[in-house]
C-alpha cells in the first residue's frame, strides 16, 4: 500500500487501481489540474521489472512485438507479450537506462512477467528482477524523456504511430489523444515523497478519465482472454511490423494482411440519466432490441464531457449506433458511439 494514502482526503481505489488513492477529496479539480500539467499521480501499485545483462535488448526484441534490439539510453518504447496464438499477455512499458532495461507493467503483473522471462533466458547474458517493492512509479502529464542524471522515465507514445506499423483508429493529427502528455516516472519507494514535492496530487479517478478520452487502452482492463492488439487499435505504438520472429507474430501478420479483426474498441458517451453507470464487462444491447454487440471495458467520469466509456464490440457495429447498457437494470442508460 503506498505511502501517500496517508495524504489528507486520501480515498483508496478499487479493482485493479487497488493500493493507491483513486482521488484525494476533489476529483473534478483534481483532472484539471492534470491536464494542466501541475499535478502528478500515485501509480506506485504498478510492477517494476528490470532485465540486465549485454544481451537484454535483443533478448526482448527477440520475444516480444516490438523493435528494441537497437533501443537507444532513455528512449522510451512499448511491446506486448503476446501467447502463441497472438493474444495479449502482458504490456510492458520500456525504457532503457544504458546499463539496465527497466519495465514497468499493470499492478500484480510482475511475478507472472518474470517467471515467463525466466523461463526463457536460456544460455544469454540477462538477469531478470522484480524490484517492485524497492521502487515505486509517478505519473506526470509530461512529454520529454529524462535526461542523464535524472531518475528513469517511460514517455507514452501514444497515439503514435511509432515505427513501422498500422493504424486502424484516426490518423495522430486528428486522434483525441494527441495532446495527452503522459510519462512514468521510476523512484525509489523511500524517494516517493521528495519526487512529489509540492505539486498538487491526482488520483487515478482523474488519470483514468484523461486515458478514456485519449482511447488509450490498458492491459486487463480493456483485454480479456482473445484481445488481440489489433482490436484495441495497439499496433499503432506497441508492434512492429517487419522485425523477426516472436511468438504471437503469426497472428498479427495474418489478420493484419489478410483480414480485419473481429472486433474493435470504440469510445462510448453515457448519457448520464441513470442513476448508477454501467461497470465494466456490462453487455450492450442495440436500442431497437437485439442481441448483444459487445460489453464495456472502462468507465470514467470526464470534467467536461461527463460519464465516458472504452467498450469493446463486434467490428460490424454501426459507428452512429445507440445502445443500451444493462438493460436488466431499473436504471438503464443509453450510450452514443461516435
């Protein structure tokens, strides 16, 4: 459990943002601030991993979706662990110090990471570590990689596209993400405090709003058990397409060259008129009636545009359509993906 829970108004976060505070008294204000670039959030619940050793680069690059065999020091990337069959394992968050390589993955990930790198370390030059408990991870609404000196940082490049890949979402220019700054900064766990100083803090509440209207996805909360990253339009900063062989590539080439997904990630406005919102996993139904196209992934409470969703439906939903969410519910509400 973090440190700065103990920080006045605090209020603990659920489900996977478990550890530390999903807001600090003032959410709404809270985003603003954020988005302002003034506040910094607690993701310290976040797994850290680090792989040394001469041959860590190519090593990665070896076993994961992207290009990291000539990954330069504080270049920041992001790869998927994919299963044989091309669904998404784990996404790893890459920045590479010169020495180490350090990943930093969604909370309670770490263990499961290492020991699938451990495994496959074979007779290569590479020490894998779960360093989660000695180092603990900021959010900062900044975009510059951190330079020599400074504590490790990972740069979000989404939307991208990074590299040679594929975008099925919007081109950047016109993407909503494009002017989310967003970066993960590595301390350790007894410099928490001082790395915060006197900024304001941010709860999740409000970094997951701001990932919301940027149609950023996020391992486990928006996959499930058959994501592959074309659903979640990932290919666009997290594969490259013309690197070697890794496991999982089969499926990205073929549906990539072949065919369109089945399904896809869309943005959803709630109308709010409910008296609770939809969770995620609840099933959307057409407003005409029907069967199901789909269920939500992650619901967030925007300052501006209000209750928004990511959702995940089937690839031949029409764009315009109107949905229902829990149509069991007394209190139904009805979602527009634009």
């Amino acid at each position: 459990m973090s440190a700065l829970l103990a920080r006045p108004g605090a209020v603990e976060g659920t489900g996977p943002d478990a550890g530390v505070a999903s807001h600090y008294g003032a959410p709404h204000r809270e985003q603003v601030l954020l988005e302002q670039g003034l506040a910094v959030v607690d993701l310290s619940h976040r797994g850290v991993v680090t792989v040394s050793g001469a041959d860590r680069l190519t090593w990665l690059h070896s076993l994961t979706s992207q290009q990291l065999a000539d990954l330069a020091p504080r270049t920041s990337a992001e790869t998927l662990v994919l299963s044989p069959k091309g669904h998404v394992e784990h996404a790893l968050h890459v920045v590479d110090d010169g020495q180490t390589t350090w990943l930093t993955t969604e909370p309670g990930a770490a263990p499961a990471l290492v020991a699938w790198l451990d495994s496959m370390r074979f007779m290569l030059r590479v020490e894998v570590t779960d360093v989660s408990d000695r180092y603990a991870v900021l959010g900062e609404p900044i975009r510059r990689e951190s330079a020599p000196g400074e504590p490790v940082a990972w740069v979000d490049p989404w939307p991208g596209p990074v590299g040679d890949t594929f975008a099925y979402g919007p081109p950047s220019e016109e993407h909503p993400g494009r002017d989310r700054a967003w970066r993960e900064l590595v301390v350790p766990v007894e410099d928490l405090e001082a790395a915060v100083g006197d900024r304001p803090l941010a709860g999740t509440w409000a970094s997951e709003a701001l990932r919301v209207a940027a149609w950023r996805p996020r391992a486990g909360v928006d996959t499930d058990h058959r994501t592959i990253p074309h659903e979640l339009d990932w290919l666009r900063t997290a594969v490259h397409l013309h690197k070697g062989c890794y496991r999982g590539q089969e499926t990205i080439a073929r549906v990539k060259n072949l065919g369109r997904p089945p399904r896809r990630l869309v943005f959803l406005h709630l109308d709010g008129s409910g008296h609770v919102e939809p969770g995620p996993g609840t099933e959307l139904v057409p407003v005409e009636g029907g069967r199901s196209v789909g269920h939500v992934t992650s619901v967030a409470r925007h300052h501006e545009e209000g209750p928004i969703a990511l959702a995940v439906v089937k690839r031949s939903t029409d764009p315009a359509a109107v949905l229902l969410a829990d149509t069991t519910s007394a209190a139904q509400t009805v979602v527009v993906a634009p």
